[in-house]
C-alpha cells in the first residue's frame, strides 16, 4: 500500500472519529450534557487540530537540543536564511518559533526552532517538549560533540514521543577529522550498545545520525602579500547543512505522507483515549445503575427459567445488551459487530467466569429441573430454591463482572473499530519498509488492545 493510502485512510479515520465525537451526546440515551461537553472539549480539539494539520499536509519538523548546540543555526542552514536568531550566548532562543520552509510544493513544512532544554525549567519544560515534540513529525536532536548526561536524558525522554528522529551532529568544523570520526562512531555506539541502552538502540541506526557545520566558526589565516607583507585575515568555511538538507527531503519523499498520517492518527488515538476515560468517569453513577439493572434481571429469568440451555443463552443476551447498554450510555463509538467482540475478549480473559457459568448452569440448570419436576415434598423445593437462587447468583454476578470489565475495554477499546485509530496505525504499521524511519517505531505505537 503506497504512503497515498496511507494518508486518505488516516483521514477517513479523523473525520469519523469527529463527526461522532462532535455530536456523540446525541448518540447516548442521555441529554446532551453540558458538564460532558466542556469536560472533552480539548481532546475534541485536539483531534480537530490533527485533522486540519494533516489536511493542509503540513509536515512540522523540530529541533531540540541543549543550549548552544546550534538548533536555531541548523535551522537557518535548512532555510538558506537567517531567519532565526543565533548568538553565542547561552539561551538566545527562549520560546518555541516556527518558519515555513519553502522546499516543496506539494506539502507544507514547517520548522519549529525550540529553546534549549537545559535552559528552561523542569515544568516549562516537559509542558514545551510535550505541545512540541506531540505535534512534530520528525525530531531533529541536535548536538555538538560528544553526548553529555543531560542530553542523553533529554534524548531518552524525547524518544517517549515516538517520533522519528535524527540526530544531527552540529559543530564539525571544530573536530579535526579523526576526532570527527571518533565522536562519530560513539554516537552510533549509543544506537547500537544492547548492554547500555537497549531502549536508545530502537531509535538511532547510522542512517540516522547526520554530521553538519550549520555556522563554521570563522578562522584566522595567514596572507603573505607579494609586496612582502603579511596580514591575518578571518576566514569563514562553507556551511555544511546538505547532507542534513538531503536526508530529510529523501525522509518526506519517500515516507512524508506516512509520517502525516501516523501522527495525525497517534495524536488522535490518545484524545479518544482521555475522551473515553473521561465520559466513563462522569457517568459513572448512571453506568452503575445500569450493570445493576441487568445483573438483577439476568439472576432473576436465569434462576426461575426452567429450560437449562436456555439459561445460558439467556445470560448471554444479556452480557451482550448490557455491553451494548453501556455503550450507548457513554455515547461511544460501538457496533454490535464490536459489542461481540468485546464480550469474547472479556470471557477470554475471565476464563472462570464463563466456567463459572457455563458450570452452573448445566449442574444447577439440570438440578434445578429435577427438583421442579417433583415438586411435591418441602425438601424439593427447598433444593429447587437453592439451586436456582444459586444459579442466578451466578449469572447475576457474571453480568455486574462483564460490566465492570467492559467498562475497561471500552475505554481503550474505541479506537479499534473498523476504520478506528488504532486499527489504521496498525494497518500502516504492519506496511511500512524496513528502510523506514517509521520502521523502529512499529513496536512502539503499535501497541494492541
Ligand atoms: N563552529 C561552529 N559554530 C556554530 C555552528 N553552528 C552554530 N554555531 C555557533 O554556535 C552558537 C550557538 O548557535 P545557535 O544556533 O544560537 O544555538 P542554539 O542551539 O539555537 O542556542 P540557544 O537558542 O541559545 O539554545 C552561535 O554562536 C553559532 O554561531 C557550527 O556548525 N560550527
Ligand atoms: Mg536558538
């Protein structure tokens, strides 16, 4: 499937999500709730903001790094201009600045120059790296030399974004060349080092590590003049930033669709997460009311239907409508077809349960037969009564455990239907070329319910 598909089926998904979302007070059996609405309002707009974003197929690219790296330098080296400022001075860059760069005509790419991580404070920081870093689809990492503490902690946390990212080794214009190699070849150590980080080695490969000299630091030279004379004048080598420049237009040509729609999708599977938890949360009375509901009806036919199998079917009926129930009660996105698959999961994972079940209602069921069949003495009904009041306890408490699970499943679950986020980003995922930078991302976003 080519990046093309991958980015209309990434949208196809964003919009549904939101044509539900927007007005999935409506689909509940409850009035619009105002207390709701506000409540997911940011994740209603989070998801539209992916959606507009990927619409415009607006590529952000951002640079981090500690301070004086030359982030803000590596940008202006991409742009052909000095568009952003740069200075000696620690801190020059204090809040996060974009640029178009106009490259290509197709996509719109935007570079986000950031400031340094060490230079703001713990708070600032995790509330920048996360507005930033969640919106950008590609990191740039940049730094000067050899890794430091600080920026191999800066690098590890960054890389919870699951975001493409390369590292781009700024400042060679101050390495002689074996030093350059050296650094080089430590820095691909960090990606390949199973001993020492197993978790950095899913992120860099030497593919991804690119060496540039975005502002070569002026040098002095010696002129010896024909008249005899001798002067120092300052020099200034060229920038080396094509390298870089080149790397990331391969990136965006051969997978840039991909990325758009990876992280529209990524973007959008965790503001349906929240939207879920939060609409579990705040009905949480009504829902409680309803498994109760179903769980005393469920006991009450299972224990006085006098046909054993039907017993089991009726309480699956009811597991099933009371899934549905619930669902309908949130407002969130489920069809029969996922009700179903819902109910399977959870009997799978509460094993004992449908044993449980399935136990007493052929024991008890049949007992319960026999003890009616005769229903003469006082001790036949006494043992009727205790089986079926047994068997329904049963199912009565099957139906408030299903609930209470399904709960659970439909807060992760509702991204998993048909056309939903995770079932796309799993979909493209399982598509993606080795040579991908999205590659090494499959184990980390792919994630199953
Ligand atoms: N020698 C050399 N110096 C560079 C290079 N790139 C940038 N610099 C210099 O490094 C200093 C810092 O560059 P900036 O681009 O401002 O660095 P920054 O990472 O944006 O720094 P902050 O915004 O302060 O966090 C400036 O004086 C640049 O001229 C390079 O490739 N080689
Ligand atoms: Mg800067």
């Amino acid at each position: 499937m080519s990046q093309e598909t991958h980015y209309n089926r990434a949208r196809t998904s964003l919009q549904q999500a939101l044509s539900w979302y927007s007005s999935f007070q409506r689909h509940g059996r409850y009035r619009p709730d105002l207390e709701l609405k506000t409540a997911v309002s940011s994740e209603l707009q989070a998801i539209k903001g992916a959606l507009n974003k990927l619409e415009r197929k607006a590529i952000a690219i951002a640079a981090f790094g500690l301070v004086s790296r030359g982030k803000s330098a590596v940008l202006n080296g991409l742009l052909g201009e000095k568009a952003l400022e740069t200075g000696p001075t620690h801190g020059v860059t204090q809040y996060p600045k974009s640029v178009r760069w106009a490259i290509a005509d197709k996509v719109q790419i935007e570079l986000i120059d950031t400031p340094g991580l060490d230079e703001i404070d713990g708070q600032m920081r995790a509330e920048m790296a996360r507005e930033v870093a969640g919106k950008a689809d590609l990191i740039l990492f940049v730094v000067a030399g050899d890794i430091t503490r600080t920026e191999y902690e800066a690098l590890c946390e960054l890389r919870t974004y699951h975001k493409p990212l390369l590292l781009v080794f700024n400042k060679i214009d101050l390495y002689p060349e074996r030093d350059r190699e050296l650094i080089y070849q430590q820095l691909q150590q960090l990606g390949t080092d199973k001993e020492t980080d197993r978790q950095l080695q899913a992120l860099l490969s030497p593919q991804e590590i690119v060496m540039t000299a975005a502002a070569p630091a002026p040098f002095q030279v010696r002129v010896e003049w024909p008249d005899g004379r001798v002067t120092q004048e300052w020099e200034t080598s060229t920038p080396q930033i094509d390298v870089l420049r080149e790397k990331i237009l391969e990136i965006l040509n051969r997978e840039g669709r991909s990325l758009l729609a990876l992280n529209a999708l990524v973007q959008a599977r965790e503001a349906e997460k929240k939207l879920a938890r939060k609409t579990i949360e705040l009905r949480q009375k009504e829902a409680e009311e309803t498994i109760w509901n179903y769980a005393k009806y469920k006991a009450l036919i299972v224990a006085f239907n006098p046909i054993p199998l039907v017993d089991l079917i009726v309480g699956m009926l009811a597991d099933l409508a009371l899934i549905r129930a619930l669902a309908r009660l949130y407002g969130l996105p489920m069809t029969s077809y996922e009700a179903g698959k819902v109910w399977q999961k959870i009997l799978f994972s509460s094993g004992g349960l449908l044993l449980g079940e399935l136990g007493s209602s052929v024991l008890l069921g049949i007992g319960k037969t026999t003890a009616a069949g005769g229903l003469e003495g006082a001790g036949t009904f006494t043992s009727w009564l205790f089986a079926a009041g047994l068997q329904g306890g049963v199912a009565g408490y099957g139906a408030y455990a299903i609930g209470k699970v399904a709960q659970r499943y439909l807060e992760a679950g509702c991204t998993w239907g048909k056309s939903g986020a995770s079932t796309v980003i799993t979909e493209i995922l399982s598509q993606v070329e080795p040579n991908a930078i999205v590659y090494r991302l499959r184990n980390e976003i792919g994630i199953q319910l």
